[in-house]
C-alpha cells in the first residue's frame, strides 16, 4: 500500500486532543482504505522539537518519533496548538524550521493556535485562515496581513490549512482524508469516531443548538433540548412561546433580540440537522425521514434541504449514506 506521510508536530505545552485527534482520524481511515483493497493509506509521524518527552497541557506525555533534526520528508505537516506554542523560545524554533520545510511539503496545516507556528514565517500573508475563536482578534492584531475568519471550522487555502479549536482538528483531518481518499473513506472514519463528516451550519464552529444554548437565558433555556426531541411536534410561535413561558409576540420580540433569527429559521436549522444524521441510517427513506423531523410533506423537506445544504436528500444519501459507508467496510 502507497502511504503518505503525515507529520504532527508537537512540544511541552501542546493540546493534547489536537495532536491525537486527527492521528486517529488518520489511522483509521488507513485500516478502512485496507479493508477496502485501496492502494493509499497513511504513515504517521510525531515530531518533537528534540529527542526528550514532552507534556501537554492536561499532563499527558508524548515520546516523539522524530525531531525537527531528523523528521523524514512528509507530504502533509501538521502544526498542534497549545500554549507551549506562544512561549518565545519555541515559537521562534518551530517558525524557523517551518521555514525549512513549507516549500517541500504539498500540505501544511494548523490546529487551533498552531497557527501561531506558521504565521511568523510569512507563509499565510494574504490568505484566508482561521484559529480558536478565543484567539482570532489577537492573531489578526499580531499578523494583519492574513485574512482571519474566526467563525469557521476550517479554511483551505491551497496548500495552507487552519483550523479552530481542539476537535475542528478532526473535521479537518476528514476533510483531508476525502481529499485523498474519497468520501466513503472519510465517511466510515467519521462514523467509526462519532462525529460529523461535516458538521451542520457549513463552517460555523460550533452548530444552531449549541450557539442557541450558550447564549439563551434561563427562560429559554432548556427550550433547545425540548424542541430538539420533539421535531415531529407542531413547533409553532406559540407553542414555543408557551414552553418559554411567555406571550407569542413577546417571545418573538425577545428570540430576534438574542439570537439574530426568527423562531421558524432556528426550528428549520435543528430540523435538517437532524435529518441530515438520520439520512445516514441504514433504510432510512427521504419521505420516512422528512416526516420524522416534522416536515408536512416530501416536497416541503427537499426543497428545504437543498436550500440549505445545496443538495437534494436523495443526493446527499446517494454520496454519503449507508451504502458509501457499506463500500468500505
């Protein structure tokens, strides 16, 4: 089997999730492409600033396979985030070597605040990159001349990649993955570690529910788990209203005010979302799950499906539904 080589690179004070996440995503998209009679897998490599353990932030300890010295020839390099990254000494080291290795390497991606790492060297001037939503408006104050989103999951601006925090380094790994190996790889990985192969709300970092959920008050705050498990209800303005304890034209005033969308965007987001996930199981059809998520009818579901995810159900089900993922096991 063809592999290629993915390097992460870690030191004292890395995160640990965002050095063994996308490890794992990579391991086990090898082992599907093997299952599968695929040629292409991956050879993976963590590389230490020298040849002496170091510790991540949580404690655990990490023994490197490699050193900035002698780390082999990769295709895809991957810098961890970590506050290790921001001390002086280590930023300087890891920036000089990046500067060594970037124009030999045909991927260079950051997690998190790894993109600390990158940065300095000049590589990511004028391109499009995103970090930790916590730490966004200081990278652009300390680099201004990179393009920072600091609400996406992950950018791509060949052949640079960023990501945000901790487990966005997971969806950007799937997203190299189907790069390199296609979709059903990528979605067997993504089903093997419970996640989203792509999470709902395109590049928001984190979905509808949890965004509603971090800023709602206590008045509306278990509403987000009630509506969520009861799709198939008539959710309503008043219903919701009544549920929150207040009048319809007061909870509508109030739900605009705190979230920047009406009640019935906010309902459609927790219903395709949901759907989206049910499309993933097996014998699911697109009228049996249209129904279960609360759409009246079939047509109604399409249409609001492919409005928000460009795609019609029976498309998206076609590409990475129970069958893909059946293709690869």
């Amino acid at each position: 089997m063809k592999r290629l080589d993915i390097g992460m690179l870690g030191y004292e004070g890395v995160n640990a999730v965002d050095l063994v996440g996308p490890l794992e995503a990579f391991s086990q998209a090898t082992i599907f492409a093997a299952e599968a009679g695929r040629d292409c897998g991956y050879r993976l490599h963590v590389i230490g600033l020298d040849a002496q353990p170091f510790s991540a932030e949580s404690g655990v300890v990490f023994m490197p396979q490699y050193t900035l010295a002698t780390a082999p020839a990769l295709d895809t390099l991957i810098v961890a985030g970590g506050s290790g990254l921001r001390l002086p000494q280590t930023n300087t080291r890891v920036a000089q070597w990046l500067q060594t290795r970037i124009g030999n390497t045909r991927r260079v991606a950051t997690i998190c605040t790894g993109i600390y790492g990158l940065a300095p060297t000049g590589a990511l001037d004028g391109r499009n990159v995103t970090t930790h939503w916590r730490f966004a408006a200081d990278v652009a104050r300390r680099f201004p001349a990179l393009k920072v989103d600091g609400d996406a999951l992950f950018t791509k601006d060949d052949p640079y990649y960023t990501s945000a925090g901790v487990t966005a380094g997971i969806d950007l790994a799937l997203a190299l993955i189907e790069d390199d190996l296609g979709p059903a790889i990528a979605l067997a990985v993504a089903r093997d570690l419970v996640v989203y192969l792509k999470r709902p709300g395109s590049q928001a970092q984190y979905s509808e529910p949890l965004r509603f959920q971090a800023r709602a008050d206590n008045r509306f705050a278990d509403l987000t788990a009630w509506a969520s498990a009861n799709l198939d209800a008539e959710l309503t303005i008043d219903t919701l209203a009544a549920r929150a304890c207040l009048g319809p034209r007061h909870f509508s005033r109030r739900f605009r005010e705190a979230f920047g969308c009406t009640p019935a965007t906010w309902v459609d987001h927790l219903r395709l979302t949901e759907a989206r996930q049910r499309l993933d199981q097996a014998g699911a059809t697109v009228e049996q799950v249209g129904i279960s998520v609360g759409f009246r009818s079939a047509d109604a579901f399409r249409r609001a499906f492919e409005r928000r995810f460009g795609l019609s159900p029976s498309a998206y089900q076609a590409r990475f539904g129970p069958a893909r993922a059946a293709a690869v096991r």
